[in-house]
C-alpha cells in the first residue's frame, strides 16, 4: 500500500482503474487491454486464496467432528 501512496495514488484509483479494466472500459471491441492480464492473474490469486482458505477451515472443522 505504501508503494500507491508513495507514486502520488491512492488504493481506491488503483482498484478502480482494474474493474475499469476488467470490464473493457476504454479499450476497442475485440482488443485487450495492456494490463489485462495482469488484473486477471491479481483476481485469481484472490479467488484461489480465499477457495483454498474456506477449504482449509472446512476440512479442519470435519476432522474436529471425528
């Protein structure tokens, strides 16, 4: 976080320039954006941490039944 703030931005413009991103805004029909992947490997380390978390407290919480 210190890294936006230290560049003169703020997490909120970053976060919104990647759902900017993600949702095609300013890029032409059939183009990606530069950054895309980017946002979309940012998003699936997102996703994959919080899936292998819930599935980590889920088994841990199983087990204890037994």
């Amino acid at each position: 976080m210190v890294h936006f703030t230290s560049e003169g931005s703020t997490i909120e413009e970053f976060f919104g320039e990647c759902r900017e991103i993600s949702e095609g805004h300013y890029t032409a029909l059939f183009e990606e954006h530069t950054h895309a992947w980017f946002v979309d490997h940012l998003l699936a380390c997102m996703d994959y941490k919080h899936f292998y978390g819930l599935m980590v407290n889920e088994a841990r919480r199983v087990h204890r039944r037994k």
